[in-house]
C-alpha cells in the first residue's frame, strides 16, 4: 500500500463485500460515505448524500465512473465528487485496496 507520513489509511472493509458495479454505504467515525467497487480491483468512495435533494448515493445506479443518484438522477462523476452537466459537489476520498482489503484516507490528523 502507498503510504506517506501525511497520509492515514483506514480499513473499511475486505473488498469481495462490495459487489461489482454496486455502492455501498459505510459509517466510519463521523463520516457517512458510499464507497464504490468499479471492478478490476478499483474503488471509488465519495460522501453518501446528494448535494440536490440528498438523496443516499450509495443506492444510486454505477454507469461507468459515475453514479445516478436514485432520486432524481443527478449524475455525480465518482473520481471528483463533482455533478456532470449540472451544479453541485460531493466531497470524494482516496481509495486504495491491499491484500484483499479496503482502506481510504480522510482528513490529515485524525
């Protein structure tokens, strides 16, 4: 796993819990996030709510590197966090898989 002395990883889970092309919502400390599992080994992990109506975006539909939202289709591009085509932004976290293992890295310091 890349690591840097700024850089904490936290486990979230083992990665054959996440089906493929799905999201799933994780709790973690104060965050509430849904992390992704794009296939061939790559996860994306974004904030679980919508910037529009809040809709829970780990429930959304995966199209590629983005995902719907399930309330109103909001496309949200999974690698930036940002809307397509409209306004609005999720905050999006670095993923990284080791040994069959989920981690992704929030805030410095915590």
């Amino acid at each position: 796993m890349n690591t840097t002395e700024q850089t904490k990883w936290y486990l979230i889970s083992e990665t054959h819990l996440f089906p493929e092309r799905e999201g799933k919502r994780v709790h973690f400390k104060d965050y509430d996030i849904a992390v992704f599992n794009l296939g061939n080994g790559r996860f994306r992990a974004i904030d679980n709510t919508c910037p529009h109506k809040q809709g829970p975006l780990a429930d959304g539909i995966v199209a590629g590197e983005n995902v719907f939202c399930p309330l109103h289709a909001l496309k949200i591009d999974l690698g930036s966090g940002c809307a397509v085509e409209a306004n609005g932004k999720v905050r999006s976290y670095p993923v990284q898989v080791y040994n069959a293992k989920v981690y992704v890295a929030f805030d410095e310091g915590e």
